[in-house]
C-alpha cells in the first residue's frame, strides 16, 4: 500500500510539474486546457450525482415494496387465521417474515443510497461552484497578463522614444558646435575685411598722392609751355 501510494503521489508530483512547466511557455492555452479539465470533473461529478439520486430513489422504492410484501402476507395470515385455516395462516405468516428479514437490510441499502446521493450532489454543487471561480480567476489572471504585456509594450516604446529624443538632444549640440564655428569663422571674415579696407584706404591715399603730383607736374609743364619764344631762348642763352 505504501509503495502505491508513493508512486501515485510522485506520478501527481511530475504531473503537476509538467503543467507548470507548460504554463510558462503557453499559459493561455494551459488555462483553457485547465478549465476543459475542470468543465470535464465537474461534469463526470454531476452525473455521478445523478445515478446516486437514481439508485437512491431505486432502492427507496425497494423498501417500499418489501414493506408492502410484509404488510400483505400479515394481513393475508391475520385473515387465514380468523377463518381457522391453520396451515395458510402459518404459510403466510412465515412468508411475512421472511420479507420483513429483507426489510432491515433494504432499509440499511435506502439510507446508505440516499446518504451517498446527497453527498455526491453536494460534491457537484462545490465542483460546480469551484469551476465558475476558476474561471473567473483566470479570465483576471488573462487580463492582467494582457495589462503587464501592455505596460511593458508603452515601456518600450517609452524607452525607444527616450533613446531617440537623447539622439536629437545630441545632434542640437552638435549644431550648437557648428554654430559657433560658423560664427568663429563670421568674425574672422570680418576681421580680414577690414583689414582689407584699411588697407584700401592707405592704397588709396597713396593713389591720390600720386595723383596730386602728376596734376602738379603737369600744370608746372603747362606754366612752362606758355612762355613765349623770346624767354625760353633768353633761358637757354642764360644756361651757356
């Protein structure tokens, strides 16, 4: 018995571990699995219950007849008796004996039927009863999975559009670096422009320097052209 038991309890042991084992790779199709199994027990339960209620009500009716086997021969032996038939009444009298011997055990058979027919419906009532809560409770556990799947799935959406937001943030900073390296450059250009135009600016004086000298060159060889002929000789004959 030991040694039955043993194996029967260690069979449940890798039976129990197999399903939870499987309820983490596919918990949907195992909850559906579990509540086909419970649909199935609680269904084999209530029939159970109802071939109780019938035997029960088989075997009542069975002591009923035996009460009225054992209420007729009396009545028949009573009568037989009265009407001084000696060998009839005690015929009778024996048979109702005999039926009411059968009566007690009947009796013992009714009452254990019935006990058993109400146990059995109230163990179908519970399976019933137990059924509906397992449901319930996985249908909560499928919505929380979906709620968890859910939450995670905005998690990683979250993180993704973090990642991303980081990745613009840097490229700004970026652009900020190349702002001012544009800038730099701005002032640089700047810088040699105005170079440029101080430089223009003394080019130019030098230009207009020069310009003044070839202006007054010029109006001094204008004065000179217009002396007359007498004086540029008389200059000449001076310089001999």
């Amino acid at each position: 018995m030991f040694l039955t038991n043993y194996i029967t309890q260690k069979a449940q042991d890798l039976h129990d571990g197999a399903v939870k084992l499987m309820a983490k790779w596919d918990p949907d199709a195992v909850g559906e699995a579990q509540l086909k199994e419970w649909d199935d027990t609680a269904r084999e339960m209530a029939q159970t219950a109802a071939r109780a209620v019938t035997d029960a009500k088989t075997a009542r009716d069975a002591v009923k007849n035996i009460q009225s086997n054992v209420d007729r021969y009396t009545a028949a032996a009573e009568k037989l008796a009265t009407a001084g038939n000696e060998d009839a009444a005690n015929k009778a009298a024996d048979q109702a004996l005999d039926w009411a011997g059968k009566l007690e055990t009947a009796e013992s058979e009714a009452a254990d039927a019935e006990s058993w027919a109400k146990e059995t419906r109230v163990a179908a009532e519970n399976a019933q009863q137990l059924v509906m809560q397992g449901r319930q409770k996985i249908e909560a556990a499928k919505r929380e999975q979906a709620r968890a799947l859910q939450a995670e799935k905005v998690a990683d959406q979250r993180r993704a559009d973090r990642e991303r937001l980081a990745g613009i943030t840097k490229g700004l900073s970026g652009a900020d670096l190349a702002i001012d390296a544009m800038s730099a450059n701005t002032q640089a250009a700047r810088e040699r422009a105005e170079a440029n135009n101080i430089r223009s600016g003394v080019l130019g004086k030098a230009v207009e320097a020069d310009d003044a000298i070839t202006r007054a060159l010029a109006e001094v060889d204008g004065s000179g052209k217009s002396q007359s002929l007498q004086d540029k000789l008389a200059a000449l004959k001076a310089r001999n």
